[in-house]
C-alpha cells in the first residue's frame, strides 16, 4: 500500500495553527501514519508546543514577521527568511513530501517557495476576510485555495479558491449542548460565554465586569468567561474587591483546551473576531457581539466582523467604544429580543461549514494525483 507523506505548515497564531491541526487530526482518523506527518514551523512559536503534544514529527526553521515599517529589521527578516528556505529546500530532499498544506503566517513562505521550485503541488488555506500576504504571493500556483469567506476571492489572482470554511474539530458537530453542560457542570440556564482568545482582550474583560454585576447569582443566567492566561489574575483579582460574596453561576477559566464544549454550552457569545473564532461561533450556532481586535494585519478582525454582521449573525461594537455600559447594551439587545437572538441563531448555522475537513483533505489528495498524472 502506497503512504503518502505530508509537509503542514502554518504558525504564529491559533488561527493558523488549529486549522492545520484539524487536519492533521483527520488524516491521522483516515489512516495516515504519524510518521508520514510533517510539520513545518519556527520552534520559537506556539506551534512548536502544540504539534509536540501532539507527538507528531515537527521541522523547524526560523522566520520572524515582515516589518511593516523601513528599518533595519528588514535585514534580520530577509537574512532569516534565506536561511529558513535553504533548511525547507533541505527537509524537502529528505523526506519528499508528495504534497503540502500551509495555513497561513510568514512561516509557510519557505517551504512554499521551495515547493513551487520543487513542483511539489500545495494548497493553501487561509481563514481572514482578507488573506494574508503569503496567501497573496502563492496563491497563482497553488493547486486549490480553500477560504472562510467569499469577499476573500477579490483580493487573490487565482481561479482555483473554493469556500470551503475553517477546519474545525469534529466535535462540533457530534457533541449536544446538554453534553457539553454536562462537561462543564453548567445548569439549564441562559449561558453567556465571554472570550477574548488564549492571550485574552483586556478591553473586552475590563468591560465584562459589568456584565458580571448585571447578571451575579441570578439563577436564571449563567457566564462563561474565558479571560486569556495573560489577564486571568487581574480579572480575579477586580472581581474579589468588587464582590464581597461567592459569584455561583460564573465559570471563570483563563484558557479551555477543549473550547467547543464552552462554545456548545452557550447561548451567546462576546468575542474578538479571528476567522476560526468566528467559524467556531457559527459551528456551535451561536449569536455574537463581536469587538475585533484594532491591531491586527491588514485590519483583518475589523473586516471579518463587519461581514458576520452582513450575513445577520452578529452584532459589531468598535474596540474604542467597548465600555462596561456599550457592551452590556449591545448583549441585552440580544437576550431581550427572542427573535432577534433565534433569527442572528440561524444565520451563524448558515454560515457554518462543517465538512470543511473532510474537504480540503479531498483537495490534498486530488493535489497529489494531479503531480502523478504529469
């Protein structure tokens, strides 16, 4: 039997990395050896941590953002990005991958320049309203692109990209809002889930008090906060000098290793605006107010929420008028319109993409068949 080997690459954020690791995951269900697995990345990065827990072969190279101003630092990034594409030419001789699969971030470009040298067929994945500027440069060679959004599509000189939706974890779609109570030892209430990613938003949990002070103890609500590692102490340590007694139906984590049970268990959510976020969000039928990070690359997070907002799934609240008072009107907005919050349901179902897995791994291995047939 024939075993195809596969170079994944993606890093620098979650959103690069977990869509990587979704299939990754599901190949290795299909029958893929772990040690016909790949993974392409800087050891520096969170990806070096995530794909090591996960035991799988890991090459790492070094690549640091491209500077966005003038300086000397421009040195630097080309001087590793020369270095890092001579090691990926290396890995490529070695274990000849048949095909390769890149999420997105500066850490992909050396092994997709090496693979368009090499003719090595790739697709690309890229999850922002507005791909990056690696999806931009590679995407005229790659074999398929697979987007999260139809507006990306302008910005890409290809024929070849498909909507096919972030990759995400199966559990998705096999785990029920009771199971994931059950696992969250949550009670039959109306569940507000706020998060701010695994670094946390600062702005969103300084604001979060209020929703705290609004809905403390009442049987009727329950609050899922996820504050971020970096902000779970400050966050404890507001609420203990605001409260002088034990606030029973708030779930207070800094960070979830199984996100989607938190996602399931909710009702409504109050979120920054990465793609996977948001694709998680509509995976789990959930409405959203959304407050997109202000400082991200090419202001994806503020384009992503403007479109979830379009497609009727979302409620927009700019960072700098996310206030204690702003945020807990745009969410009340929701919990005291039913039909407003079932109509905003329905759209995040929608616009869910749930096979999107199985169907960019179809797309690898039609990529690696078309190598074949040349």
């Amino acid at each position: 039997m024939h075993r195809t080997k596969f170079f994944i690459t993606g890093g620098g954020t979650g959103g690069h990395i977990y869509p990587a690791m979704a299939v990754v995951k599901e190949l290795l269900t299909g029958g893929v050896l772990k040690e016909d697995i790949f993974y392409l990345g800087s050891k520096d990065n969170l990806e070096f941590d995530i794909v090591k827990k996960e035991g799988l072969n890991f090459l790492s190279y070094k690549v640091i953002g491209m500077p966005r101003k003038i300086s000397p630092k421009f040195i630097l990034f080309f001087w590793d990005l020369f270095f890092a594409t001579v090691k990926a030419f290396f890995y490529a001789l070695k274990y000849k991958p048949e095909v390769v699969f890149a999420t997105g971030g500066y850490v992909c470009a050396p092994i997709l320049f090496v693979a368009k040298i090499l003719k090595i067929p790739y697709v690309l994945h890229d999850c922002d309203a507005h791909p990056g500027i690696v999806s931009r440069t590679f995407a005229n060679n790659a074999y398929g692109v697979s987007l999260a959004f139809e507006s990306a599509k302008k910005y890409l000189k290809t024929n070849n990209a498909k909507v096919l939706g972030n990759p995400i974890r199966k559990e998705f779609s096999t785990i029920t809002k009771d199971e994931a109570r059950a696992a969250l030892n949550i009670p039959q209430a109306f569940v507000i889930l706020i998060m701010g990613g695994s670094l946390g938003a600062k702005k969103i949990n300084e604001a979060a008090i209020d929703i705290v002070k609004k809905y403390a103890n009442n049987e009727n609500y329950h609050i899922i906060w996820q504050t971020g590692k970096k902000n779970f102490n400050d966050v404890k340590e507001k609420l203990d000098k605001e409260f002088d007694f034990e606030i029973k139906n708030l779930t207070l984590r800094p960070y979830f290793d199984e996100m989607f049970y938190a996602l399931i268990a909710s009702d409504v959510a109050i979120s920054r605006a990465g793609s996977l976020s948001l694709s998680e969000l509509c995976a789990a039928k959930l409405p959203s107010v959304l407050v997109p990070y202000p400082y991200a690359a090419q202001d994806h997070q503020r384009e992503n929420a403007k479109r979830m907002c379009e497609l009727g799934a979302s409620k927009y609240l700019d960072d700098n008028d996310c206030t204690g008072e702003s945020l807990l009107k745009a969410l009340e907005e929701f919990i005291s319109d039913k039909e407003a919050l079932n109509e905003a349901k329905k759209c995040a179902q929608k616009n869910a993409h749930l096979s999107a897995v199985s169907d960019i791994i179809n797309l690898l291995y039609e990529a690696k068949d078309s190598a074949k047939r040349k």
